[in-house]
C-alpha cells in the first residue's frame, strides 16, 4: 500500500497559499464574546454526542491503532514497540505491524447502515455524532485522493465518511470529524521538516471540509511530532475557515507539539498558540471538573477500548445516564464513544445503553438539553444546571437529612421532581433546604426543577452543599 501524492488535487486546492498575516477570518483571534457565543450555541446546548471509532482493527478486536505492533516513528516513547514498552497503555493484545497493516484487505461491514447507525444516535438523545475519518493507524475511512490506504481499496469499497455525512444531514444530526495528525502509518510521518507530512493531512483535512457537505466539528487527535516549525498551522486554520466559518475545533490540533530542544523556539506566534487551543477542551476517559468558563467536552467509551473489543465489558446505562448528568451540570458535554463490530453493527450492550439513556431524556431532557451548569458546585452528592427560571438539582446521593445549600439569590418559587413527586424546600436568606420524600427518590438519579423568580445568568456560581 502507498501514499499517493496527487498534483491535479494540489492545483485544484492549492496550499501555501495563506500568510500568518492573512487570518483575520479565524475566529479563535478575532471574534468578540457575542460572535463566539453565537457560533459556539449549538454545541453548548448539545450536551451529548456519540463518537464513533471504527476500522479494519474491529476483525481482530484488538484497539484502534494502539493494538499495531510496530515501530512508531519519533513518537510515543521514542518510536519503540508497544510490546517493548513497560507502560502498555491498558491494551492487553497486539499484533504485529504488517498484519495489521494488511487487514483493510478482509474489511468488508456488509451490514454497514449509516440511517441505522444516525437513528440509533437519535433515539439516545444524542445531538451530534464524531466520527474517524482517520485515526493513528492512517487508514481512512473515505475515498481519499491523497492515499491508497483507506476504504476505497478494502472488499467494501463504499465511502462510509459520505454515507454517515449524508444521513446526518437528512435529519439535522450536526457533524463532527475526527482526524488524527500522527499518523504510524505514512512514510513522511516527522521526517526531516515534515513538509511532505504536513501537506499532506492539510489536504485531507481539505477534503474532509470541500466534499461531504456541512462539517459542524473538526476533532483533532495530536500531532506528535514536537516541533513546532514542522507544522503550518496558519495555513491550515485560515483554510479550514475559509471552508466553513462556523466551525468548531478542539484543543487537539498542536497538542504535543514543543518546544523539547534549543532549536525549537515553540509557537512562532502568540496568535498561533491561541488559535491552535481551540474552542473546547477534551478530558478523555473521565469526567471534566466542573469549569462553567471554558467549553469542554468529556469523551469516555462505553466499551472495554475505543473500537470494538469484544461482546463484554461495557458500562451501564446507569453509569452512563450518570456521567451525562456530571458532565451537564458540570458545564461540558458528554461524547460518548461506541465501537462497531466488524460487520457494521452495534453490539448489544451499546444498544441496550442508547435505548436506556434516550428514554431517560424523554423523561428529564428539559434538565439537561440547553441548560448552563450551576450555580453549585458539583460534589458527591451530584450538581445543578439551570435555564430561563429553571434551576435543576440531579442528585445522585442524598444526605442523611436532605440538601442544604448555600443562599440563592434567587426567589424559589415551586419545587418538583421531574415525575411529579413531591418535594419540600424552605429558603432563608443563609441556606436553602430541600428534601424529597424516600419513596419518590429515583436512580440513578433524582432531579428536581425549582421555578424561580428570575433567570441566573450563565457563570454563576453561589455555592455548594453544606
């Protein structure tokens, strides 16, 4: 397999063309607090998205990129062998790099149905769906011009970036792409100046925002390389603006880059530091601390590994109903991942866990769709939201006596729990306490709504639990 290099698409979408001087449409370095809130609504309102990482890695259930045995050019731990290594990032099998290498050639998800796959999406409650156009293992999960290894050269053929692309967009699902920099795979990966590297996944990333129509999240994954003059990040954010105006990026796009020795002075620029941050940061494998200043969005997978492992090992709906409350009222999302089985499908424990967590919403969405975190601080006994004169606690543990917490600025007007069950409060102008009865106390969660006198802005912050 070889990395193809294609003029004719150079000529069509030529690079270098952008300056550091011509970024004046990038919106990291020049929106105002208004702009930014308009662009970044949708995503906050979100709350829960699925990612998807999926490849030919699903036939031998080993992880994604991480289970290739072979060398890694001046990356992870100097470049050795992960069966070389004493840290073995979790991952209990591999195989060996040219086997892995060779597994597009059996990849064949004949029940592949991206309407099935976008439905099941909705049917969780999910607003948003991630997927890998391509992860560390360089294979990519689209007909790319720039590369023989991806889709288009495995018995499938299909385009499945395109089929999942279009049936998002038939029914308003926003789009996100995943798109890994490092790259274990290419020949060109950090060698010497990187240029040819670098032009490289510039040009995909250009294909990925030309070709499959509204691009709502472009989800960098490293770069690996720590050098910062072996990337040209100016000319990749002015033409990823260029394409798209209203995009929203991670933190992910420089991560790992220096500065590591004398000769790499770190960013060129101050703007090209910030830019590159983003617009949200990305804990991953856990939930985020509560940070209602910056947008954040925590990506767990539900699964054993981030592609599919196996039948067993998954979470609970009710882990997973949790970790969305805590990421809710913790002011982030929640990007839950699943991992497809090698024909196409969902397993049934990711399944069994969309159906729990979309009836769930059915019933409590109101507390979780559009809502800002806060004004209390989360805790072991859970964490509030709030939106217009609606304050939600969700309460994972109840106190012996019930919830006293700090003063309210605002008036409580009434207090129920979503299911209608009755719930006491007093309020004074030091505490407020509420309390619901043990017989109308819900798992995995119990949630409250408190109508107030007035609305609390976003960022507000008055307390805790006592």
């Amino acid at each position: 397999m070889k990395i193809v290099f294609n003029l004719a698409f150079v000529l069509l979408f030529p690079m270098g063309c952008w300056a550091v001087d011509n970024l004046s449409h990038v919106p990291q370095i020049n929106e105002t607090q208004d702009e930014r809130d308009k662009r970044m609504e949708w995503f906050r309102d979100a709350k829960f998205g699925l990612f998807v990482h999926w490849g030919p890695c699903s036939i031998t259930q080993t992880e994604i990129s991480w289970g290739r045995d072979a060398e890694r050019t001046m990356d992870i731990r100097n470049g050795a062998k992960p069966s070389e290594q004493v840290e073995r990032y979790g991952h209990d099998f591999y195989i060996p790099g040219d086997l892995y290498d060779s597994l597009y050639k059996y990849f064949n998800p004949v029940k592949f149905d991206a309407d099935q796959w976008v439905q099941t999406a909705r049917d969780a409650g999910m607003q948003y769906i991630v997927f890998t156009a391509k992860h560390h293992d360089g294979f990519s999960n689209y007909h790319t011009k720039l590369s023989d290894h991806s889709i288009a050269n495995t018995p499938f053929q299909r385009d499945i970036v395109k089929e999942l692309t279009d049936a998002c967009h038939k029914v308003g699902m926003k789009v996100g792409l995943y798109y890994s920099t490092r790259d274990w795979y290419h020949s060109d990966y950090l060698v010497g100046d990187n240029v040819e590297y670098d032009t490289f996944y510039r040009g995909q990333v250009e294909e990925l925002l030309t070709n499959y129509g509204d691009v709502d999240v472009i989800w960098f994954d490293h770069v690996g390389g720590r050098d910062w003059s072996k990337w040209k990040f100016d000319e990749l954010f002015a033409m990823m603006y260029e394409r798209n105006p209203d995009l929203i990026i991670n933190d992910r796009g420089a991560k790992f880059c220096g500065p590591r020795t004398p000769e790499d002075k770190g960013p060129p620029t101050a703007e090209i530091e910030t830019m590159t941050k983003g617009d949200f940061y990305t804990p991953e494998g856990r939930i985020g601390k509560m940070d209602i200043a910056k947008d954040w969005e925590s990506c767990i997978h539900v699964g054993k590994g981030w592609s599919y492992r196996g039948e067993g090992g998954f979470k609970t709906p009710e882990e997973c109903i949790q970790m969305l409350v805590s990421c809710t009222t913790g002011g982030g999302n929640l990007l839950l991942n699943f991992g497809p089985r090698p024909d196409g499908t969902f397993t049934d424990a990711e399944t069994q866990v969309a159906m729990a967590m979309g009836q769930w919403l059915k019933t409590y969405g109101d507390a979780i769709y559009g809502t800002r975190g806060g004004p209390y601080r989360n805790g072991t006994w859970g964490g509030s939201c709030h939106k217009g004169d609606k304050l939600y606690l969700h309460v994972l543990e109840w106190p012996a006596d019930g919830l006293v917490l700090d003063a309210l600025p605002a008036k409580v007007l009434s207090a129920r729990t979503l299911t209608d069950g009755k719930v006491t409060f007093s309020q004074s102008d030091k505490e407020l306490a509420v309390n619901v009865a043990s017989s109308d106390r819900e798992t995995p969660v119990t949630v409250i709504e408190l109508t107030l006198d007035q609305t609390l802005s976003p960022g507000t912050i008055v307390g805790s639990v006592r």
